[in-house]
C-alpha cells in the first residue's frame, strides 16, 4: 500500500501527520493499528497521541479512536479550514 501524500496537505497538525506516518508503517508491516503497537514508537507526551487521535478522527484520516484503528482511503479525508 502506498502512502497518501495528501497527509501532508490536509493542514494537520505535526503530531498528526507523525500519528499517521506510525499508523501506515503499522499497516504496511500487517500489524494492527492498536495502542500497543503505536506507543512504543510514539516520541511525544500521551496526552499529544490523544491529541493526534482527536485530529485524525476529526478529518476522517481515522474510522474513529477505537483499538484498533482503521485508516479511512483518502477520499474521505477532510482539510482542515486553514490548509
């Protein structure tokens, strides 16, 4: 599968594009997209992958913030206003 470059200019925030960078490398290797995966590779305080969470679920990047996660296609993404 190959990685959407659109991430880039949907306007996310660092942490988010980072969340989906992890998430994707997850897919790609045919692990599940769960906590357990995520956090190990995650650099940033908790409260930041909440945070990424809540943005990628917010533009539909992510189905929702249930463990584990599913990557929507691209075409349901949303931009952000400001991108």
């Amino acid at each position: 599968m190959a990685m959407q470059d659109r991430i880039f200019t949907l306007g996310l925030s660092v942490e988010a594009v980072s969340l989906y960078l992890i998430l994707h490398d997850l897919e790609f290797h045919d692990m599940p997209l769960e906590r357990e995966n995520i956090e190990p590779r995650w650099n940033a305080p908790p409260q930041a992958l909440e945070h990424a969470l809540d943005e990628l679920a917010m533009h539909q990047v992510v189905q929702d913030k249930s463990d584990p996660l599913t990557l929507n296609p691209q075409e349901a993404w949303t931009p952000s206003r400001s991108a």
